[in-house]
C-alpha cells in the first residue's frame, strides 16, 4: 500500500484500508492493558486479602487496599 492513499489506484478504499489496520493496532493494544488492568486489580485486592488473613502488620494490610482501592478508582474514572 502507497504512503499516500490518495496516489492509489482506488484512493477512497486504500485510505479506508489504512484506517482499518490503525484502529485493528489500537483496539488490541487498548483490550491487553484492559485485561492487564484487570488482572492487577485482582491480584492486588487478592494479595491485601491474604496479608489480612496472615495477621501481617495493619500499615501492610491498609496499603495494599489502598493500592487497590486507587487501582479500581483509576478503572472507573477510565472505562
């Protein structure tokens, strides 16, 4: 495919081509750190609950569900 689309034999259908493969790069790009985010969410909610039923120190326990109480603000704010 040309750098320019316009220099295409079909113009209209090359710009429409190159414009599908940008968003097929960024729409699976945006779902890994969509699940990525998920994932981190899970796991850090996961760890604070396990240090919780470890009777680790209380700074521990609350900066951990903190952590993941701002991991799943940030989500909300973004989605």
């Amino acid at each position: 495919m040309p750098d320019d689309p316009w220099d295409a034999p079909d113009p209209a259908l090359a710009y429409a081509l190159r414009q599908q493969n940008w968003y097929s790069a960024h729409r699976d790009r945006a779902r890994r750190l969509h699940w990525g985010s998920e994932v981190l969410i899970l796991l850090t909610t996961a760890a604070a609950t396990l240090a919780a039923a470890l009777q680790a120190p209380a700074w521990v326990t609350a900066g951990m569900g903190a952590v993941a109480l701002i991991f799943a603000g940030l989500r909300r704010i973004f989605d």
